[in-house]
C-alpha cells in the first residue's frame, strides 16, 4: 500500500481524508516529525496547494497530498478567496472574519448573496502533480447559526437553508467541497 503525507495536522481534515482515500496509507507531518511551515503567498487555490505538497514532497523525499480552500462571494469576485484565512490579519478570529464578512453584505439580499466554498487538493510525487478541484453552492446567511464546524461554516448556507454549522460533520463529509475535490483527484490517482 503506498504511503502518503498529507500535509495538514488538521484532524478533521485528516480523517474525510482517509475516509476517501481509502487504498492508501495516509500519514500527518506529526506522524513523521515534520514541521514544515509553508507559506501560503500563491493568487490562486491550486498555486497554494500545489506549493505546499512541492515543497514538502521535495523534503521529506515522500509523495505530499496538500489542500487549499476557501469561500468566493459572487457579489464580490470571488472575495475573499484566497484570503479567507487571513484577510484581517493573522491574529483574527473566525467570528471576527465572520462578522468583517457579514457588515461588509449587510445591504445585499437574495441572490446578491450568493457564494460558493472551492477546495483544491494536490498531490505532487517525484515533481509531477495530480489536482483535483472541488465546490459547492451556497449563499452567506443573515447572521451565523449552528454550533458545529469551524471558520465561516456558520455563515455559508447551504440550498437546503442550513449552513454548514448546523449538519452533522458526517453530512458535511458527504457533500463539502473538499469531498468533490478528494474524489475527483482520487479518479486521477487510480486511472494508472
């Protein structure tokens, strides 16, 4: 069974991971002692991810799975985007983000609040990459609801009128925009 890094020491991102990636064996940087910090500064999702497993495929001599994503408000081009993790600053919390993102659409209605959550998954091995993208639908709520999750889950609404901070995580699971990016590179991995 292949052995591969995924470069997060995220454990939920972890484990939809190995949900999915299921003829794999999947290991953290913790499990092999890898503090590696790579610094997010592409413009676009596939430049982050696709730096991220480079950089620590090329160091650890392993092949790298690595991931970015975030939330693209249409009213906005796609804002924050790229910059959802860090768009006030490093020392931000999610609520502050949250709450920068709802003043910011406090006029906007219906569909003037349409957003979408884009996921790209990266796996680079001997310098040669595989990408798999992924998104789902949604708009930003009137104001944060649901106690799950993390980030801007409680502002991103889902078609059925729930965000996703008020599904379980095994729902989320099932249809989250990193799920669609994970098969859809999964697809890729086992054409071979």
């Amino acid at each position: 069974m292949k052995k591969i890094v995924v470069a997060t020491n995220n454990p939920g991102k972890i484990k939809e991971i190995k949900e999915i990636l299921t003829d794999y064996e999947l290991v953290t940087l913790k499990d092999i002692g890898c503090e590696i910090e790579v610094e997010e500064d592409q413009e676009t999702f596939e430049g982050n991810s696709k730096k991220k497993a480079e950089e620590i495929a090329k160091a650890i001599n392993m092949p790298c799975i690595a991931d970015d994503s975030g939330l693209c408000i249409d009213a906005f081009d796609g804002w924050p985007g790229v910059y959802t993790a860090r768009f006030l600053g490093e020392g931000a919390t999610n609520e502050q983000k949250n709450e920068a993102i709802l003043e910011k659409m406090k006029e906007l209605n219906g569909e003037e609040r349409k957003a979408r959550v884009k996921c790209v998954v990266t796996y680079c091995e001997n310098g040669e990459f595989i990408v798999g993208k992924g998104e789902i639908e949604g708009r930003i709520a009137q104001q944060p609801r649901g106690e799950r999750g993390f980030g801007f889950d409680p502002i991103f609404e889902l078609e059925n009128g729930k965000t996703y901070a008020e599904i379980s995580q095994e729902e989320k699971n099932s249809i989250s925009h990193r799920k669609r990016a994970l098969e859809n590179l999964k697809k890729q991995l086992t054409k071979d």
